[in-house]
C-alpha cells in the first residue's frame, strides 16, 4: 500500500544530500531483517536503514522521517514495514498466553482475551511541501505532530497509569502546537490485552480530562502485525480522515467500567469537520510509546 504524505516544514537547514531517498524500513528483528532490507535496497535504489523496535519499529521510523524533513536534511523519505505471521512467532505468543482464545480481538471490551497476529506489508512517502509542490503531486495527509517515551516500566507490562503513553501524546501535541480539543479521532493501540487496554485507557482520559473524542483500534480487524502494525494503523487512520468515516472497534461486547473512552461502535462514524486532527497510538514492549498526529492535507 503507498501513502504519500506532506511532513510538516521547519525552519532552512543543511542541504539535503545527493544520491538515492533514503528508505527507513521495519522489520523483525531476526537475523533476516539486514538481507531483507539490503534486497529491498538493491531493488528500488533506495538507501535503506532498519528499526526492529517491535510495536513501534515503523512508528519510530515515521518520527526519524517527519524530523529529517522538517530539518531540512531530507526532501523526500520512503517509509515501510513488513510482518507476516511465521510459527515460530506465533508460538512464543501462545506460550506466553497472550492470544485471544476465542479468536477474536475484542478492544476495551469487557471479556477481551487478548491479541491476535497479522499479515501487513505498508509504504508510504514523507515529503516536504516544496519538494512535493515542485512535482505537480497531491499530498494526502500531513504529520502534523510527533513523539517518543520509554516509561521503562516493566520488560512486557505497560505502566498501570499509562504515562508514557500520555507523554507521548502530549509531546506530539505540544509539537504540533494543538490542544487535546483538537483531536476529533484516536486510532488506538488497542490490542485486546486485558493489562494493554487498562493503561491505554488511562492515558487517553488523563490527555483528555473533559472526555475522549472518538476511539477506536483497527486491530480488532486487521490483527496485531508487530512491527508492521503502526504503519497499516497510520494508513488506515489517513484512509478514515479521507473518507470521513471512522472505523469501527469491532468485536466489543460489553463496557468495561475501567476504560470509560467513546469508543465507535456498530457502525462508521462520521468524522468531524476539517481541519480536527487524527491520532494514532503505539506502544510496545520494554516501556515504548509513540504518538503520530495527522491532519488532512
């Protein structure tokens, strides 16, 4: 799938270097991430350079690109990730009892059992508004805003009160200078995790105190594809603010008292009037939290 979006522009920096765009591309992290990249590299003539971060590897390669951009140091940066669900993975999943047993994700619901894994292959184009307006191209959606925490809080349990979550989203804010009202939609990290959905929760009601705007995760659709996963939810988040229809939060059946967010249920839900802003969230292993704001273009 191939996005192109206008990254936000900062003030004149270096001249951006000769030579191929660079590819920053997220994998997992074994030992066929470098020979994959390197292939990729050889074939499109791109510069490739690897993140392995698990849950946020592409979410993170988006911050490095947006910042490129806005310095000045790149025009035009090509962003991608691939995940496609292999036994071994899905093993130490299962062992560690965190896949859904009924089969089904079930985000912020009462009676959610946990993940499960998916299949996602995503690129999408950062470029600056000069380099795209010189090419006669049509931007879809722009990186209003970004950030990164480690709240290191434990190696695979999130923080109780979400706080490095909520840092993130607060830098991202700050970034982009919006306040939380500005958000008319959140794509959540939302992976159906009983501990994962609690903490998330928190954060998003301790960003926004007067009530959540819109929620929902797409991983209740598509699935939890690691590394992958945040660029496909960043894809679909632009696709929702294009279309003007949120998704929904599938598979929910009941409230849960602790995670009180106006989740969007049943059906898509219109999108707020231009120019409110999309957020999506990501939060992986080991304390890691990034936050991605998009407005349309």
């Amino acid at each position: 799938m191939l996005a192109e979006a206008g990254a936000l522009s900062g003030p004149p920096g270096p001249r951006p270097a000769d030579g191929p765009e660079e590819l920053l591309i997220a994998l997992h992290g074994d030992r066929r991430a470098g020979p994959v990249a390197a292939e990729v590299g050889d074939r499109t003539g791109l510069r490739p350079r690897v993140y392995t971060g698990a849950c946020v590897a592409a979410s993170g390669a988006v911050a490095d690109a947006a910042a490129l951009i806005a310095s000045g140091r790149r025009e035009r940066v090509v962003v991608a990730a691939g995940y496609l669900v292999e036994p071994d993975t899905f093993a130490v999943f299962d062992a560690g009892r965190a896949l859904a047993g009924d089969g089904a994700v079930r985000p912020f619901s009462l009676g959610r059992q946990g993940m499960l894994l998916g299949d996602a292959a995503v690129a999408v184009v950062l470029e600056s508004a000069p380099a795209l307006r010189r090419r006669g191209g049509t931007a879809l959606a722009r990186i209003a805003g970004w950030a990164r925490t480690g709240d290191a809080f434990h190696v695979c349990r999130p923080h109780p009160d979400g706080t490095g979550l909520a840092r993130a989203v607060h830098g991202a804010l700050a970034r982009a200078g919006a306040a939380p009202a500005a958000v008319g939609y959140v794509n959540a990290n939302g992976a159906g995790s009983k501990l994962g959905d609690l903490a998330e929760a928190a954060a998003l009601r301790s960003v926004f105190p007067a009530g959540t705007p819109p929620v929902s995760s797409t991983k209740s659709v598509h699935g939890h594809a690691l590394e992958a996963s945040a660029l496909l939810e960043l894809a679909a988040t632009v696709g929702a603010l294009r279309a003007g229809a949120l998704p929904v939060n599938a598979g929910w059946q009941a409230p849960d008292p602790d995670c009180p967010l106006d989740l969007v249920l049943d059906r898509p839900r219109p999108a707020a009037p231009a120019p409110a802003l999309a957020l999506t969230v990501n939060a992986a292993f080991g304390g890691a939290n990034t936050a991605l704001l998009v407005a349309p273009a």
